[in-house]
C-alpha cells in the first residue's frame, strides 16, 4: 500500500561499507518530525522518526538544501510476516518561495 504525506526532514545520513564480520551495508536514513501520541494525555509536541530511504548514492540527491526542509513523501507499508512497517519510497522537496524583502 502506498500514499503520499507532507512531512519535515530533519536530518539525512548515508552509511556504506562492509562490518568486521564481512556483511555489506549501503542505505540512506532519514531524520523526520513526527508528532508523540498524545491520546493518553501524557505527551506533547515532536520526537523525530528513522525511514530508510534507498542506498547510500541517494543522499547526493539532498545534501545541498537547507536543512530542515519540507518535502512530499511517497510513503508505502510493507509487511514480513506478522510485522508491519513503513518505509519511504520517494521523496520530493516542496519548491522553496523566497520571501520579498521588507521595502
């Protein structure tokens, strides 16, 4: 399944290489504020989400904006058996309007 949501990006970090035991590794991870559960009445305000988001190569395309930033996400829920998670499949900067300058 998958849909699109507006969501902030915090941080972006890419990690490639191979560990002491031989396994390679290549993945983007991305850093977004995600609003706490505040059904309960005991939490308030934004703690910040990991999304995995392509190989490594992919966090070239982002590493030149202003961070934080706003962006379209293209968001799709996968399932391995009994578990469920969300992962990001596209993610597109909203156009940054320049503000005019006070006269």
């Amino acid at each position: 399944m998958k849909f699109q949501t507006e969501l902030k990006v915090l941080g972006m970090k890419s990690s490639k290489g191979k560990m002491d035991n031989g396994m390679e590794f290549d993945s983007t991870k991305v850093y977004v504020e995600t609003p706490l559960d505040d059904s309960k009445g005991n939490a308030k305000g934004c703690s910040v989400a990991e999304y995995n988001l392509g190989l490594a190569e992919e966090f070239n395309k982002y590493k030149h904006l202003p961070f934080p930033f706003m962006a379209t996400a293209t968001v799709e829920v996968v399932v391995s058996g009994k578990n469920q998670k969300m992962q990001l499949s596209e993610l597109k900067p909203v156009d940054m309007v320049k503000q005019p300058k006070a006269a």
